[in-house]
C-alpha cells in the first residue's frame, strides 16, 4: 500500500510517469511553434499531430480543436462568446443548478450584463427534466449548457436526449464534459453537441491545459485577444508540454476506457454497498447506476463533513465534502442542496472518487476507518445523543 490512499480523482488525478517523459524533451526544446524555422515548425506540427488525435477520440474534425488553458477557460470561453455572438437573436440561457462554478459565476456575470438565465431543476438523482427544458425553450433562446457528468455526485446527463432537443429548437449546446472525457466514450456529432470543455488534468494530464471543441459552422470570438494563435482564437504562444502531455494522457486513457471504468465500477459498487450497510443513518447521493464508474457520494446523519476530512487525513486518506471550489468555505454543495438534502444532512458529505490505480485494499482500509471515524464523531454529537435516546 502506498504511503497515501488517493480517493480525491475528481478534482484532479495523478500524472504518469509516461506523460511527465513525453512532456520534457518539450520543456528542452523551447522554440516558439510559430516562428519559421525548421526547428520551431517541427513543434507547430507536432501540436497538429496533437490536435488531430484528440478531434478522433470525439468523431471532431482537427480544426474544431481549441487548446485553452483547462476547464474554466474553456467553460467562460464557451458561454461568452456564444452570449456575445447571438445577443442579437436573444439573451436567455439554459444552465442548471448543479453546474461546476466555472459555468455558474460565468453565467451570474452575464446576469450582471442583463442577460437572462434559466437554472433547470434536478431530481433527487441529479438528473435534469428533459420536458423542463422543453418547456424553458423561448425565442430569445441562444444557449442551452448542461454538464455531462457532475463532479460532486457523478450523475451523466441525459446528453444525446438534450442535443437532440437542441438541434430540434435550433440552439446551441454546450456540456462541460471535464469530468467526462476519456472516462466515458463522447461522440460529438452523435450526441449533437456544438461545444464542449475539456481539461487534462482530470484524466493523468498535467494542469493549466485543456480545449474547447466548437463544430465547425458556428462562429467563435476570442475570449483572449492578441496573436493568431489557435486559428485566429485564442492568442497566446502555446502550451507546448502541456499540449504534449494532454495529448500523451489521452493516448494512454482513451483506448482503456472500458477496461478502467470496469475496473472501478467493482470497487465502487463494493465500497457503496459496504457503506451503505455497515455504517447506519448512511445514504447514497446521486444514481445507482447512471452515474461516473469512480465516483462514491455519501451522507452520513449526525456528523460534520469536515471533520471527517480532518480524520481521514490523519490516516493518509485523501478525500473530499464536495467540489474542490467549496472545501474552503463552510457553505453546503449547491449540488447537494438542489438534489434536496436538507442542510444538516448535505454538511454530512463525503466524496470518493476513485481512479483506475486504486486497489482493493486501500478501499477495504477506508472503510475499516471510515467506520472509526463516524462512530467516534457520532459519540460526541449531543444530536445523535439525543437521537439514539427517542
Ligand atoms: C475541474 C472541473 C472544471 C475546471 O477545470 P480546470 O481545468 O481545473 O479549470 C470544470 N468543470 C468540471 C465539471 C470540473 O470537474
């Protein structure tokens, strides 16, 4: 057993040895892609080779492969280019309530420039109502932007259904898919999806790169302006180890797909199961079955979430209450609270987000622990006390 038990993959994973190998002759090899010489085109065509695999793992072609800073870049550039180009046809967009914080203090700042924003309902599951957004459909509708797959309780949308309402109205859509890309297999083209954000980081990529997918025949303004990298888009002299080392993560990750979400899917349904029967006043958030193979979100009654950080900590177990974004305020999920928990219950949270690296005993070893914890934290609570006395 390793040193530390890693269950915090949804807010980032651990980068191979491979990717780091694949980035550094890149690090050495500094000259700017966009000069002319043979060394610096040498460079320019290798991001291209980069761009091409990565438009083949989404059925995409080469030219609709942005690359951005990661996650939040691709998610502001998305939405704000698209509320800027379409202003005139309307200013309403459709989001949801349990959108990544990248998506949701993008949209308030267009509330703040007078657009009009629609945050859809989600059932206890997490899941959007596809008549819901039917019916939220106006004229003056440009954007529809649902994530493919929750970060906090793992829950995959309804994506091709909500494309297909889309092309069906003609509106954009847009899915952040960061939790999504190399996890589960993505078919743009099938699943009608105009744009998408990705970042490497969340599949054994390094931090700070990502792209934005955008079909071909919508307009796109750049979000940052200057030079003519990124095909007039996105200025900025590229990220080129970071574009090497996305591309080497996903070359890595993309083929073994199914063989790693089978992989976790045993450990998550045994760590589910084990919890949820050996740790009492325990519930599962977010779906059984539709939902991210690594990911575990589970409410325990009568305890604070984070002191069961706090004590898992101490015995080398890295987890997480909630979204990254949120682990230094005290405020409960947005995602937890729009699935209907009550307060005290969604202060209860615990996250494990497992990868294809984690084994069988390091999650029986958290659970042994886990159920130390809670029991030592629930023989302190006056709440459980009072509780256990009805
Ligand atoms: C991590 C994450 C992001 C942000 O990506 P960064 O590359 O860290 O900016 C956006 N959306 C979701 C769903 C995420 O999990």
């Amino acid at each position: 057993m390793s040193e530390v038990i890693y269950l915090d993959n949804a807010s980032t994973t651990r980068i191979s040895q491979d990717v780091i190998d694949a980035m550094i002759p890149y690090l050495n090899n500094f000259y700017n892609p966009s000069s002319i010489y043979t060394s610096a085109q040498n460079i320019r065509s290798k991001i291209n080779e980069c761009r091409e695999f990565i438009a083949n793992t989404l059925n995409a072609y080469n030219s609709e492969i942005f690359f951005t800073s990661g996650g939040s870049e691709s998610n502001n550039w998305a939405i704000k280019s698209v509320a800027d180009t379409f202003s005139n046809k309307g200013k309403h967009i459709i989001t949801s309530k349990i959108e990544h914080h990248s998506v949701l203090n993008t949209t308030k700042y267009l509330e703040y420039h007078g657009y009009e924003i629609t945050y859809l309902n989600v059932d206890s599951g997490g899941f959007i109502n596809l008549n819901e957004l039917k019916k939220s459909i106006r004229d003056d509708t440009i954007l529809v932007s649902i994530m493919y797959a929750n970060n906090e309780i793992g829950t995959i949308e309804p994506i091709e259904e909500i494309g297909q309402i889309c092309h069906d109205n003609g509106i954009l859509f847009h899915t952040d898919a960061v939790q999504a890309y190399c996890h589960i297999p993505i078919d743009v083209r099938k699943s009608n999806i105009d744009l998408l954000s990705v970042s490497a980081h969340k599949f054994g990529g390094p931090k700070g790169i990502g792209f934005l997918y955008k079909k071909s025949n919508i307009p796109l303004i750049p979000l940052i302006h200057g030079g003519d990298q990124e095909m007039n888009k996105r200025a900025g002299t590229e990220n080129v180890a970071g574009i090497i080392g996305m591309t080497k993560a996903a070359e890595i990750a993309y083929p073994s797909i199914t063989e790693r979400s089978n992989c976790e899917i045993l450990l998550r349904d045994h760590c589910i199961k084990r919890i949820l029967t050996e740790i009492p006043y325990s519930r599962l958030n977010g779906d059984r079955v539709k939902r991210l193979s690594n990911n575990i979100n589970i409410s325990f009654q009568f305890v604070e979430g984070e002191s069961i950080l706090l004590y898992l900590n101490k015995y080398g177990i890295c987890a997480s209450s909630g979204s990254a974004c949120t682990s230094n305020s005290l405020d409960p999920s947005h995602v937890l609270l729009a699935i209907g928990l009550p307060h005290e219950i969604a202060h209860g949270s615990l996250r494990l987000t497992i990868s294809h690296e984690t084994n069988m005993n390091e999650i029986n070893y958290t659970i042994e622990r886990l159920k130390e914890v809670i029991q030592k934290l629930r023989s302190m609570s006056p709440l459980y006390d009072d509780f256990i006395k009805m």
